[in-house]
C-alpha cells in the first residue's frame, strides 16, 4: 500500500524491492519523468525538485531510491553489466532493466496510453543513466538527460584506443558485429542531453572514478562530458548515422544538483524536441 509522506504530497509506493517516491500533480496527468538520484541516495529530495516543473507541465514524477546495501557502485553506477573479472552478466542480472519496468508501472497509472516519458540522472543516478541508455529498449522516452556523471557509455566499438569494454563502452555484450552496430546507431539515435556544470572540473574530487577507462574519457567530468559529446557526433558522421545528442553547460555552476537541478533550469532543459521516440 503507498503511504503518504509528512510533505502530504510526495507517496511512497514499491516496486521489486525499489522503494519510490511518486509525486503527482491535481492536473490531467501529460507526462511521466523518472529522476534517478546521486551517490547521497536521497530520492525524496530529487523527487521534491521535480514538482515545480511536474506541476507546469503537468508530470507525474517518479524517483526510485537504489539503496547502497543492494545496490552498491557497480550495480547502480555501473548497471551491474559486468561481473568481478569484467565478464558480461546475463541480461536478466542487469540492473539497468528496471528503469522499464519503473516506466510500465508509471505509464499504468496514467489516463491514456502512448504518454511521453522524460529520464533524468544526476551524478552516480546519470552514471546509471548512461548505461540504461545505451543498452535498454526504453519505448515511449523523448528525452534523456544524463547530469554530471563520473564516467559515460562511450558511443564506441572495439578495444582501446579506438573503442572501450562495457560497461564504459558497447564493446563485450553481444558476439554478433551487426547486432553491436543496430545498438551503437540506437544510441547515437536517442534525444540524450549531456548536462554538466561549467566549474565541474575538479580532478581531485574524492568521489570522480579515475579508473584507466574512466581518465580515457578526461580528466573531471566537464572533459568528460565534452569528450563524449565530440565522440557521439564524430562517430555518427563517420557511418552516416542520425546522432541527437546534445551537450549543455551551465556557467558557474560545480557539482550541486540544488544549483543544476533547480526548477528553472529543469524546465529549460526538458524544453527539447518531443516528437521523437528512443
């Protein structure tokens, strides 16, 4: 049974273990955003900044707390892709699968069918993003927006230097050479914002992954960022595939979702093309 929180707006409902924290506005529901929270795990406080923009354009919010007992960094930064010695996980082990399972059991509780879906992840929650980006079927999203991650999905085949293993590339998953191609032109495919700030540029910030694949992508997360961006859009002209990602920084802002995350910048941010499906 959901239970009401002490705001008397925001409820608590469970979905396979997940707890989430919904938040639904008086109007006719048009759209359903899921926010994937940071390293702190505070789902409740990502939800809570979402209802300004869930109340204008009329969103249900979803934001599901990944706990850090089950889901330490390589099953909710990482998607838990990969095993111990970097061997790929069954699909069915993937954590990533249940941000669609999430958008099915939001979309149910809308009053029609086809709604728009809106993804937003912020820090590990967008290190988690990313992964669910390039590797799940997410029918119905319009927009994906991946806020200062540690490490991306890099929009590459093959092994360094020219490529990267998952989970920080799309090379390990699958055998088949044409299936990985069909995913990398999906991904390229999907209206993914990258959204960082402009002083996100700390190279010594205790909770920056600085593995070897990690430091290939940059230095801090706003190289990163950059990095990945130029990378999606060179790869894309090199097969001559459609690629709609774009990169936004915001001036004078570090690593603070209450800064980047804040209403007015949220309602800019998802104010993209709304036609288009992942």
């Amino acid at each position: 049974m959901a239970k009401r929180s002490s705001n008397n707006k925001i409820v608590r409902s469970k979905l396979d273990g997940l707890t989430l924290h919904v938040y639904k506005p008086s109007r006719k529901i048009e759209g359903l955003l899921v926010v994937l929270h940071g390293n702190s795990r505070n789902a409740a406080d990502y939800c809570r900044s979402a209802m300004a923009l869930a109340d204008e354009r009329a969103l249900m919010v979803i934001a599901p707390h990944f706990d850090a007992r089950r889901f330490p960094p390589s099953s909710y930064h990482r998607g838990n892709l990969v095993d111990r010695r970097q061997h790929p996980r069954p699909p069915s082990e993937w954590t990533t699968r249940f941000v669609p399972r999430i958008i099915e059991w939001g979309a149910s509780r809308c009053e029609f069918s086809g709604i728009p879906v809106y993804l937003v992840g912020f820090s590990a929650g967008a290190q988690y993003l990313s992964r669910v980006a390039a590797f799940e079927r997410l029918p119905g999203v319009v927009s994906i927006v991946i806020a200062s991650p540690s490490s991306h999905v890099l929009p590459l085949l093959g092994l360094p230097p020219q490529g990267e293993r998952v989970p920080y590339g799309m090379t390990g998953l699958v055998d088949d050479p044409e299936t990985a191609r069909q995913m990398l032109k999906a991904y390229l495919r999907r209206q993914i914002t990258l959204y960082i700030g402009s002083e996100d540029d700390d190279p010594r910030d205790p909770l920056l992954t600085r593995n070897p694949a990690a430091l290939r992508q940059g230095r801090d997360r706003l190289e990163r960022a950059f990095f990945t961006y130029q990378t999606a859009r060179t790869n894309a002209k090199r097969h001559g595939w459609t690629c709609n990602w774009r990169l936004i920084v915001e001036a004078d802002i570090g690593h603070s979702p209450k800064r980047l995350l804040s209403p007015q910048r949220f309602t800019d941010v998802f104010a993209v093309a709304e036609t288009a499906d992942c």
